[in-house]
C-alpha cells in the first residue's frame, strides 16, 4: 500500500510537470484547465485508515447534505451533548473572525445552564465570515432551530461554519436539514462527522485516548479538519473533541488553553491564520471514573496527558493533509533563550517558501534554513549555530561541519517524515512546530479553490 | 503487482511526455536536463529594454566570467569610484548575515579616508554566507586584491556575494580575475554589470534620473538584482547606485536611509529576508552643481525627490522579477492608525501564500484579503473594514457590497497590474507595499535552487 501511494504521487508530481510545461508552451487550454477540478487525490501522508474511535457516552452525531455548496455529499454535521456535560473552547484570535466564531465565544463567556445540555452544528462549503449583520442573523438561524428541535436553550447550541469567506450563509438550507439531523442521531456516528465538515481535506481525522482511572476508564474522542489557511493563533481549524469524563468547565477550559500551545498553536501548513479556527472540548462526566477536581492529582494529571495526546494527533493529521503535502516535518528548535524566541524561529523555518519548496524538492539546501532563523527577529547568534537533518549535523559554530557529505544529506531528504533541527547554542528553551512541503498542488488547489 | 506495474507504465509515459514537452520548449540539450535548468524565460512584466543610463563621472565598471559556480555568463562585476566620492549603506538586519555585510557594515563605521577613492566587488553564484570564520578570510582575500591593484585602502573596498549559502567562497576564482576588471573598467560599463550580479533574475535592473541644480545638473544611477527570498528588512537585495553630486556622506546616509522604507522595504517576493541584502550608494561630487549642504534646501529636496524614484524604480523591478511573477500587484493600505499598522496589514495581505495563489489563478478570492488582515497583528475592526480591487469596492462596513458583481471582480483579475485596496476606516496612516503573485514556476525554481 505504501508502495502504492509513492507511485501515485509520483504519477501526480509528473502530472504537474506536465501542466506546467504546457503552461510554458502557452498552451492556453492548458494552462487554464481545471487542474483543481480533477478529484483530490489522498495526501501521500495519510494514515492507513481512520481510527476506530469509541463511543463516548453522552454524545451522538449526524450528517446531511444540506447543499451548502457542495454537490453530492455530506456537509452538515450535528452533535448532540447530553445535560450535565461541561464545555470549553478555544478560538481564533484573528481580528476578522466569523460571526459563528464571535457567538461561541460569547456564549461561553456568559452563565451557562449546563443542566440543559448543548449541541454543536457545523457546516462545510461557507464560512460565514465578513458576511456583516447578516452573518449573525445565519448563526442565529440555525442555533435557534437546533434548540428548538433538540429542547435546548439557544445559549448551549454551538455553531461553525468552514469554507469560502465573504459570501452570505444559504442557512436556510441548514436550518431545512436540521430534523433529518436530529432523526439520525447516532452514538457511532463521529466518522461520518468528521467526513462532513471536510473542505480541500482528502481524508477525514480521528483520535482517541483512554485513561484507566479510579472507579473506572474516562475515554476522549476527536474529531478535526484542515487543511489550508493553516496557521492557528492561540486556536486551531475545527476540531471537536468529546470524554466521559466528569470535570468542571473551568478545569477542563484550563487544562485545554495549556495544552493548545504545543499542540495545535505548534502547527503551520501555509501561514495564513483562519477566521474561523476554533476547537470545542465536551466532557459528558458519563464515565463511571470519579470526578476530577485538582490539578496536580494523579487523575487530573493522566486526563490532561491523554488529552494532549489526541489534540497532538489530530494536530499532526491536519498537518498531514496540509494542501499538497508530500512531506511531514518536524522543525524541532532548542538551546534558545526562551521558549517565544524557540517558538519564532520554529514558525520562521516551517513557514519559509523557500525551505518549503527545497523539500518539496528534496534538495538538502540548509542554508536557507539559516536565512530563516536570521530572519526570525529571535535572539540568534550566527557562530553558536547548529542546524542538524534528523541525527545529521551539517553545520555549526557559523559553518558547514568538515566532514558534511551532499550525498547524506541528499538521501535523507527522500524520506516522508523528516525533521529539521536547529539548536540555537544560547540557552535551553526548546519547542517543535509541524509543517509540511510547499508542492505544486498546494497552488493547483488554491489558485481556483472557489470554482 | 499487476496494478504496481500498470502505475509505473502509467509513470513512464508521462515522463516521456515530459521530455517532448522540454523539447518543445527549445535548446536540445533542455530535452535531456532537469527542468529547473531549461533557460530561464524572461519575466513577462520585464521592462521592454535596459534603461539608457547616463554616466556618471567618477565611477567605471567592468564585468567579467571568474567561473564562482556558473558556467557561461558574467558572474564578477568591479565598480571603482574616483577619490574624493561620499558613500553610504543600508543593510540587512538578519541575524545570519553573510561576512561581506558584516565586513561593509564596519568599514562604514570606521574612520575613512574619502580622498583615497573606493570600489565594489560583487559576484554571484555563492553568498558566502554561514561560511564562518572562512567567510571573513574570503572577503579579506578579494577586498585586499582589489586595493592593491586599484592602490586603494583596504577599507574603502566594499563586497556583496549572492548565492546559494552555506558552501565556502571559491575566492581564489575571484582574485585570479581582478587584473582583468582593472584592465577592462570602462565608465559606461553598468549594464555590463547589472548583468553579472544576476542570479535567478529574468533580465538586468537599471534605474536613472537627472536633476537640474544651480551650477548644472547631477545624475543618479543604479542597478540591483532580485529575484528570490525578497523580503527586505531595514535594507535591500543586492543595490548599487551611483551620482556625481556632491554631498556629505552623512547627509547622503541620512536620505538613503529614510527613503528605503517607502522603497525596498516595501517589497516581498516571498517573505523570505536574506542573509546578504546590501544597497550601497555613491556620490563622486563631479557635477558642477553646487555641492548639497542643507537638507531643508531645495537642492536637497530635489536631489532626494530623484534619489526616492530611482530607488522606487529599482525596487519596482526587482518584484516585476520576482521568482515566477505573473502579476505586479500594489497593495495600498489606508486608514490605519499608524504607519506601523498599514505596514503590517499591507504585508500580511501580500506575503499570504492564499491570496498569492489566487492572483495567479486570477480569482478574485477577496475574502482570502479579510482574513490576511485579520491574522496581521494591526488594529482592525471587522465592521468597518473596506475591499477594493482597482477602483471597485467589493465589501464594507463588514460584508460585501450590496451590488458586488463576481463577473466585474474576476475581469479585473485578468490584468497585469493590480491594486488591492484596503481601508481600515480607524485613521489616516497609509502604506503601499509591492509584490507578485505564487505560481507554479516559483516552485519549479526553487525546488532544485541549488543544482
């Protein structure tokens, strides 16, 4: 299978040799013709399958084709929360956020009734952001008709919207959909979410963890999509994520915020923050594991690790179906003087087009890995450099190692996971960011995406 | 096996059709070499000719083949500039920079001897940069051999390197080549040499102007080089620019400083900032004009008036250069409260990967401009917030406008030159910044940079 895959992408990295020496030729068909139309081919980086993730007790999900925009699949996706279940959240810091976005935020922020129970409703094809008065009056639409139908109040109804920016919401068409959403509601049903808030996402992503805890197992599900405008700021693309297990809202929204840093804040497919972004954490208290109320327990501290565990995974699967990705790579940053300096030096290096590109080429050009950290605007100092290919060091104290071999440093870049260290030599502050490869099809897909 | 096999025949012939395709495209010999090494066509926004530019008296140039790393073409240009002339420069503030700015950057900063006269040493095909102590032996090496043949001090022999970075300078290839620049150094030799600095540049860059001041007129020249990692930072790609005013070096900082954030720190290519960017400026004092003493004065204001278009221009053509442009795009921010802001929205827009792509599919993806001003850190408010492309405004007030018409908005797409607009309705501070669209020929180039 693996085999398999290599040979296909192959076939699409020749695919677009091709398009671009057409477009060379001016060749106008060519050149015009709807590369992006072609069925998006599985990210090469994929997992085997989607994860069996278990039901988590309290929440059942559904999905429709509302007709959003997308013809002949599903795009709206539903999930039920039972009463008692806490909520926490974390959401874009853009300064253009959507209006389904601002309307989480406020709910949260305000008294919850959480004896009521709540529900989420996220639709694929529209993102309802920069849609003016007329975003919120979508949002309110479609929240109002899910409490209505499920007898919740509209306060514990959450909504995301996930695709083209600046156009209004049909909500009309969501709101029509919602009945045939609650009829099919369905404890096993979180596959069939994940497929249904896909945009440019060639697979859908699951994770989950289960922690043996006192008086019995607290289980946590995932969900999430990606896969462009990926560059989350103290939030994250659509991530859904559901426990058992029984914790306040104030420990689980802190534990969440912490955890958000490393996970989904450490991810970056092409630099562009969303207006969307945003990840709902749900913990139901179904599990028959006593409750968790301290910090620094052993319970609260298993929980939190198991958490980080699934926000990691579904983090690095986002990056994994980054658009046109062909590499997963790892920018691992150490020996600065602060984790914000190992933080900027990371996000330099994964966002550069030209490191991007050089390993979408496979060319072990490290010195533009160099230029990145130069840039960064972190504390660098160019003599105590050291910048390594996996366990390779090629360069340090400010220049190529003596013994550095092209051909080494060529044949690692062939591999599919790489990573890329850069250890700074000034202190012992260290941080990962994930990114991918900037190929061809990241400007297939993007160039006409709304089409 | 069967379906590996029907893969690899699949792989096969799209190869071949790979290679009839670079046939096509020209030269025999590109039919066999990689891509990346087929002639690099002309940029379609290249100016119709190299600029006629006037000599300047005091400065003679010469270029020539040292063999650095390519094979074929010009890749050393000397300039030597008369005793008595004024410089100064401005440079890249990255943290990685390459020995020759560090080594130009003291000599400024020295004490110097102006009466001795000066010269420029540049090649291309190497940075000579995070080359380590080796670096400053080089640049040593290649400064010292100018001064002794030109009789200058060491000191007022300035060096750029442009390449790639990491791989040690063969400036024993250089030294050898300098008593051929000696001999050949010819005052209108600057084309010949905006020739040699190129890299991956489509076409030489030259820019002039001439201004009428009491006691008769003083000539600016320059050119400069792009064509990748543009992201200038408080300095520039490689630029050199020559006048035969007579003017401090002081005052003559003092203007090339305030006039480059206007200029080259408004463009990106990329928004990668190289480890190199050098623009050095020349004043040999050979105009009869009368020589410029107060930067209130007319004269003054004149000759920086001259100095900013001649920078402008320069700048201007490195974007219309830009690895793989298609689109000369201007994004013109206003109503910021501050400068820094409209920088920083202006920069956001430009130097997004998703408005980038969609330039050059030519899809008037505005919502993709929301959401770069979003993620850039500046004040903004969603709701007051205006979009226009050209002339049209697309959205205001938070959504888009009420008589937004796709079909007027993707015409406008098609041109070459674009303006994107936005207001941000929370002040009067404005900022232009300049770039160029993400193609499929960016990727092409810098996949394979190095071979």
């Amino acid at each position: 299978m693996g085999k398999k895959k290599e040979l296909e992408a192959r076939i699409d990295r020749l695919k677009a040799k091709v398009r671009a020496l057409k477009g060379k030729l001016g060749d106008g068909a060519a050149a015009a013709a709807p590369a992006t139309k072609a069925k998006n081919p599985v990210s090469p980086l994929a997992p085997a399958a989607f994860p069996a993730l278990p039901v988590i007790e309290g929440v059942a999900f559904s999905a429709t084709a509302a007709g959003v925009r997308y013809a002949g699949r599903t795009d709206v996706m539903l999930a039920r929360i039972a009463p008692g279940a806490t909520i926490a959240g974390v959401f874009t810091t853009s300064a253009t956020r959507a209006a389904c976005v601002l309307d989480c935020q406020a709910k949260l922020a305000g008294t919850v009734d959480e004896a009521a129970g709540a529900a989420i409703i996220v639709n694929s094809g529209n993102a309802n952001a920069f849609t003016g008065a007329a975003g919120q009056a979508s949002v309110d639409a479609v929240t109002t008709a899910v409490a209505d139908a499920l007898g919740l109040p509209a306060h514990r109804v959450f909504s995301s919207s996930t695709g083209v920016i600046g156009e209004p919401l049909p909500h009309e068409r969501i709101v029509e959909a919602v009945s045939k959403l609650v009829t099919a509601l369905d404890a096993e049903g979180m596959e069939a979410a994940a497929r249904a808030i896909m945009t440019t996402d060639t697979f859908p992503k699951g994770a989950s963890a289960e922690i043996a805890a006192e008086g019995g197992a607290i289980h946590i599900a995932g969900i999430a999509k990606g896969s462009g405008m990926i560059a989350p700021n103290m939030a994250t693309m659509l991530v859904y994520i559901f426990t058992d297990a029984k914790i306040s809202a104030k420990l689980l929204q802190k534990m969440l915020s912490r955890q958000v840093d490393d996970t989904f804040n450490a991810i970056t497919v092409d630099s562009d923050t969303s207006t969307s972004d945003a990840l709902i954490l749900a913990a139901t208290g179904k599990s028959p594991a006593a409750e968790i109320t301290d910090l620094r327990s052993k319970a609260a501290k298993d929980f939190e690790a198991a958490l980080r565990s699934v926000m990691m995974d579904l983090a690095h699967q986002v990056v994994r179906d980054g658009e046109g990705a062909t590499k997963f790579v790892e920018v691992r940053v150490s020996g600065a003087e602060t984790v914000a300096d190992a933080h900027k030096v990371a996000m330099a290096v994964a966002n550069s087009p030209l490191v991007k590109t050089a390993l979408a080429g496979e060319d072990a050009n490290w010195g533009r890995v160099v230029a990145a950290v130069g840039k960064s605007g972190a504390k660098a100092d160019r003599d105590r450099l050291r910048i390594s290919f996996g366990d390779m060091v090629l360069a340090e104290n400010g220049a190529r190692v003596p013994d550095y071999s092209e051909e080494a440093a060529s044949a690692y870049m062939k591999g599919q996971e790489l990573v890329i260290g850069v250890d700074l030599g000034l202190g012992d502050a260290a941080k990962s960011v994930f990114t991918c490869d900037l190929t061809h099809r990241y400007i297939d897909i993007n160039a006409d995406y709304r089409s």
